[in-house]
C-alpha cells in the first residue's frame, strides 16, 4: 500500500463535489420539467415576480434535488453546511480587563 499526497485526495475530493452539483442540477431540471420556451407557462414562469414566489419556487427546487441526492445515497453539496457537535465547539474566551470608559470614543 503507498502513502498519497493529501492534497492530490482533497483536490480530487473537491472535483467529485462539484460533479455532483453539476449533475444535481441537471437531474432536478429533468425531474421538474422546465416548460417549452416561449409558451404561456414559460412567460409565466420566468416574467418578473414577486419575492415570495421566487422563494417558494426554489424551496420547491432545493426539495427535488434534496430528494434525488438522497434516492442516491449521496449528500447533496449544496445542501446545509454540517456543523460540528456544540461539545466540539470551544467556548469563546471571556476577556477580563479593566471597564472602558463610557465617554471614551472607540477608533475602531
């Protein structure tokens, strides 16, 4: 068994994500079935509107493709950030000092 360079694994890592986004994308496309161009759907759907719509519009898109990515057995890269367990978290460091003056104007 020979020892890999960890930066060739983690660029190879970050080319497999972005193929899955890629073909995330397209297979959400497929599945949501963008209307012919230039029909009454597709004026619909693409003339300006209002922010709720577009809101609701790409919950409905991030649905699909969460759904595909877990149909797959794969994370979806996109999707929320996983965070570490609070246990893991260090706590921020309290400072102690002395109490700043409340007339003192800050420079920063």
């Amino acid at each position: 068994m020979t020892l890999t360079d960890d930066a060739a694994i983690a660029d190879a890592a970050h080319v497999l994500r972005e193929k899955i986004d890629i073909l995330l994308d397209r297979l959400t496309d497929v599945v949501l079935g963008p209307p012919t161009p230039g029909s009454a759907q597709w004026r619909n759907l693409f003339q300006v509107s209002g922010d709720l719509t577009r809101m609701a519009r790409g919950m409905r898109r991030a649905d699909v493709r969460a759904l595909i990515a877990a149909h797959a057995g794969v994370a979806d890269p996109a999707g929320a950030p996983q965070h570490p367990p609070a246990s893991a978290v260090p706590a921020p460091r309290r400072r102690r000092g002395r109490r700043a003056d409340p007339a003192q104007l800050s420079i920063f």
